[in-house]
C-alpha cells in the first residue's frame, strides 16, 4: 500500500503546483522493490528514483506550492 499511497503524493503534489494537465502527462511506474521510473512531462527521458528519493520530491513540491 506504500507504494501506491507515494505514487498519488507524488502526483497531487505535482498537480497542486503545476496544473491536471501536468499531472495527466507525469508517469510513475513501480518496478519492483524501492524503485520507480519517473517521466516528467515535457521531459524526453525517464529517470530512475528510489522511494526515499520519490518522497522527498512529493515534499518539496508541496512546500513550493
């Protein structure tokens, strides 16, 4: 349920500082473990995060939004 529950933090956050455009066109996938692959929107490669890594993202957006 962690998994799921970062992955919705991630993208409100997201959503809350950025737009519902943004967040439909932000994909995080879980790929096993501790891991997740993160394709921002706009951007033209994914990027590999941990779970530490993709929490405290979530953070950072929430406080500058």
């Amino acid at each position: 349920m962690a998994i799921h529950e970062a992955i919705d933090t991630y993208l409100n956050a997201v959503e809350k500082k950025f737009g519902t455009d943004v967040r439909r066109k932000t994909e995080v996938a879980h790929r096993g473990g501790n891991t997740f692959v993160l394709k921002r929107a706009g951007a033209k490669h994914s990027q590999v995060v941990d779970l530490g890594n993709l929490t405290l993202m979530a953070k950072h957006l929430q406080s500058n939004a």
